[in-house]
C-alpha cells in the first residue's frame, strides 16, 4: 500500500480570510480549546505518530505569522499563501518534499483519521482521491430564471483532505486556467483519474454562524476528561544520585532502583498512563529489562507522553505530593520546575504541574529518612466520536 512505501506530505490550507462569516479569519477562532486551525495540525500529528505522514506544511495568510506555534510534534513548515486557492495550493506543494500529499481545510475541524489512511490506500500517482457524500436534499437548478430538478441520486459533495501524487498535482495546476474551489476540479479538468472514498458527514466545513455553533455543540459532546492516580516509591540509601524530575539532587543518600528512581518522573507516569487507561509504568518498562538499567526517567516520561499523544490525549493538570524527611527539598523545588519546562517544551509541562513537598514527621519508613514517596494526580483530556472513541 502506498501509505506504507511511499513518503507522504499532509498541507493544511489555512490562507482564506473567512470574510462569509466577519471578523479574525475563522481559522484562527478558538474552538474548544485552541484555534481552529490546529485542530487540523493535531491530526497531522496523530498520523506522524503513527508513522503515515513525513511531515506537516501549514499555509497562512500573509500577515498572520504571530498565530504560528512551536510545540507540533511532527515536523512542520509554515508557509504563506496566494490571492487565490490554487496560489495557495500551490505555495504548499512547493514547501512539501514528499511523494503523496493529503490537502485539507483548516476550516473542517473534525478529521477522522481513519478517513485518512482509507484515501492513502487508493491514491497512485496517475489516481488522485477524495472523499464524497451522498446528497440528502431533493435539489433543482435554476438557470435564466428557469427551475429544474436535478436527480440527486447522481450528485455528490466533496470533502478533503484530497489525495494526489505531488509531482502530478504541481503541474496539473501549475498548466491551469482559472481558478476552482477544491483540486479535484482542476485535476479531472486536466481528464486526469480520479477515485473516491465515503466521507463524513461529521467533517463538514464551517463557512457560516450556524456551522459555527454546530462545531462548538459538537465540541461539548466530543469532551472527554479524565484522572489518573500514580505512586511511587524507593529506598533512600548511601553510595546512589538522589534524582528528582530529572535533576541530581545534592545529597548524601540518593534512591535506589533500576532506573534512576526518579520517583517524581514514576509517579507522574504512573498518573498518565492510569488516566488513559494504558496500563501503568512496570508493565511497559519492567525492571527485568536490562535496557532501563539506569535509565534517566525523563526518558521514560516522555514516552508516556508521546503515548498519550498518539491516542489523542493533552494533559490538563498534574498535582503532586512528594513526601521526604531528608534532604530538604522546598527550596529547590523552583529549579525542578525549571528543569521540567526546558525537558519537557513541547509539553509546556512547567505550566501544569503543581509540586507540594511534605515532611515524613519523623513517622514510619518515610519519617526515618529509610525512603521517599510521592503520589501524583493527572487531569488530561481529548475530544472523542462517543461511539467509537476514536480521537480527534
């Protein structure tokens, strides 16, 4: 299948100024959580994590270069676009290096992935791909003033992303005359072959208000929120590094383990992967393992991460309660936090998390400096399809 042989490209056109509904350009509306054209990035992201896409080329209007961000985890290329559609389209081609390229709206928020895959498994690079739905409505044609029925059973409407080969695609539009509203047209224009998939009816496009209070109604159902609880504990002992969040401690006992024993780095992992429902830390890295042996856990927190990231999951809050009698650790929580935001950027973790450390009162194991504990609560989120929960 192509999408396994070939390297492929997905563009998000996000250069329209949206003036049907007034204002900001509607791409750059908050939905949910985060402006509109990211929705659309966050899928390229879960298809780069799953190893379909090479990379992401976003295309903006001119003068919009403040809405760009830096924490996509896939790699990305800005671009800016033309007066027209085909300008545009053909801005990102150039900017893509990729095989194949998948072209969609950043004004159709909803994107199944499997949509996707489906487009990649039929397009070649004679075949270009699209989905269609069906017409629901009984429709007729008006032309001179004269009405006429049309059979609907015969019209469809077209939906992206639209899938082609991306050499084929940039001189078929480079060799056309005028402009057209979606690639498909110019491509069949040019009497090049063209395939199609079942869309969605879910991935429309908003163009107006009442599109618009569709897509936040959608948001509130597709709202999934979540809680993990974790914990971790480790023997505090001589002659080993106390490491916490990922920074070395000074200190004359460090933890015991078979990683570093960051027990802030488990605890918080711990949380994550209970609140996703992926299991926990020791059945995805088992101390039997030799190639955790003193791993830095700051590796395995942002695989956890990057788990939670392919399925579609942002974290909202961690809380924490790190329990020690010695060392002393208040004063220095600052830096762990620091250290957090720079390991961790592209999360903009050192913005969720909240640390408390609590002395051990001298009471049981912990209160006698024998180990250190820590429980960690994490609030994460995604927007689902209730019914099968696959993310958006």
């Amino acid at each position: 299948m192509n999408r396994r042989k070939s390297s492929w490209s997905f563009l998000l056109m996000a250069a329209g100024f949206g003036s049907r509904m007034g204002g900001a350009p509607k791409q750059f509306r908050t939905l949910g959580d985060k402006p509109m054209w990211l929705w659309g990035a966050r899928a390229a992201e879960r298809l780069h994590s799953r190893g379909l896409i090479d990379e992401l080329v976003v295309v903006f209007p001119d003068g919009y270069e403040s809405e760009k961000v830096d924490n996509l985890r896939c790699p990305v290329t800005f671009t800016s676009g033309g007066m027209e559609r085909t300008d545009s389209v053909l801005r990102g081609l150039e900017a893509a290096s990729s095989e194949y390229v998948m072209i969609h709206d950043a004004a159709r928020p909803f994107l199944d992935i499997g949509i996707c895959e489906t487009l990649m498994e039929k397009t070649s690079s004679d075949i270009g791909v699209v989905p269609l739905l069906p017409s629901i409505d009984s429709l007729k044609e008006i032309r001179g003033g004269a009405i006429k029925a049309i059979p609907r059973e015969t019209v469809f409407r077209t939906q992206t992303p639209q899938a082609f080969g991306r050499e084929p695609l940039l001189r078929t539009l480079k060799e056309a005359s005028g402009a057209a509203t979606d690639e498909a047209t110019i491509w069949l224009s040019a009497s090049r072959e063209l395939a199609w998939v079942p869309g969605d009816e879910k991935n429309f496009k908003i163009t107006n208000d009442f599109d618009w209070f569709v897509a936040k109604s959608l948001v509130n159902d597709m709202h999934e929120v979540r809680t993990g609880f974790g914990y971790d504990i480790h023997e505090l002992v001589t002659g080993r590094r106390l490491v916490l969040g990922g920074l070395e401690i000074p200190s004359p006992l460090g933890l015991l383990g078979h990683s570093d024993a960051d027990v802030l780095c488990h605890a918080i992992s711990d949380a994550l992967l209970g609140a996703s429902g992926l299991g926990d830390i020791g059945g995805h890295f088992p101390a039997s393992d030799m190639q955790y042996k003193d791993i830095d856990s700051t590796i395995i927190l942002e695989q956890v991460l990057e788990m939670l990231s392919g399925a579609g999951w942002s974290v909202n809050w961690i809380d924490i309660v790190l329990i020690a009698q010695v060392p002393r650790l208040n004063s220095i929580m600052s830096e762990v936090m620091n250290n957090f935001g720079r390991r961790f950027t592209v999360y903009n973790l050192m913005n969720k998390i909240n640390i408390k450390v609590k002395s051990g009162e001298f009471v049981g194991s912990t209160g006698r400096a024998e180990c250190m504990e820590c429980h960690a609560v994490a609030t994460i989120e995604r927007f689902v399809e209730t019914q099968t929960g696959k993310g958006y």
